[in-house]
C-alpha cells in the first residue's frame, strides 16, 4: 500500500469519528440560529395584540412591549442570573433605555430590580456607551459598587 493511499485511509477514519460530533454541534447551531430566527419574525410580523378593556378596567401602564431579542440576549450573557422582567415597568425601562429616544428615569419600589436592570443592560447592550446612575442615600454606594463588581461593570464616581 503506497503512503497516499495510507493517507487517504487514515483521514477517513478521522472523519468517520468525528463526522457524529460535528453534524451534532452543527445541528445545535442550527437550532439556535432558527429558534433566534422564529422569535425575531413572530415580533415584526405578529406582534401582540394590544387588550382590549371594558371602560370600568384599568389600563397597563404602557403599550410599550420589549423585543424578544432583548430577553434572549439578557439569558445568554447574564446566563443562570436572568429569570425575565420582574414587572412590567422593569421591561418598559429596558426598552426605553435602548431604543435611546429619550432619557430615562426609573423609580420602582425596594426589590423590584432596577439596579439589577441597570447593570445588566449596560453590561450587555452598553457597548462604549455610557450610563449614568444617581444614587440617592450614599449607603448605596458600597452596595452598588459590589453589585457592579459582580457583574464585571466598569464603574467610577
């Protein structure tokens, strides 16, 4: 047997081996650019509906709804930290902070995320931009700082 044929043998059965593995990563990627796909088609062309209310009903607070994109980039760079809005207003914030049309200022109850929410979203949409935070009580300024710390938040006084 020549050493071309002995060549060819052996990267056969290289690729014999590693064909399952690969043709399985590939059928991951695949599934997540298609399921990414899915998600960003449904928001453009099937948005929710907005409620329709009886007149004695309140109303949401907003008709604002965050793109899908945005809670599947927060899960995937905020990993086992992100478990979805905790209020409507928090998602509401989110959205407005990036489209960047306005600006914002986003008073919510104690818990309700809104330091989460500010890290995170500088931390995953923030690029070189930068997000100022006033904080009200310095006893939340070692909080704070920790918190950014934490999630790897460049952040200065």
């Amino acid at each position: 047997m020549s050493t071309l044929q002995s060549i060819k043998l052996l990267i056969a059965a290289e690729i014999k081996n590693n064909l399952p593995s690969a043709i399985q990563r590939l059928e991951g990627v695949v599934e997540t650019q298609v399921a990414k796909s899915i998600i960003q088609s449904q928001a453009l062309y099937y948005p929710t509906p907005k409620p329709i209310y009886a007149a004695h009903e309140l109303h949401d607070i907003s008709d604002i709804q965050p793109h899908p994109s945005r809670d599947s980039a927060m899960k995937e760079a905020m990993g086992s930290k992100w478990h979805g809005f905790s209020c409507p207003e928090q998602a509401i914030a989110l959205e407005k902070m990036l489209t960047r049309t306005t600006n914002v200022i986003y008073i919510g109850a104690c818990g309700t995320g809104k330091t989460f929410l500010m890290l995170s979203a500088a931390k995953v949409f923030g690029g070189s931009g930068t997000t100022i935070v006033i904080l009200p009580h310095s006893g939340l300024h070692l909080d704070f700082i920790r918190r950014a710390d934490e999630m790897q938040v460049t952040w200065s006084k």
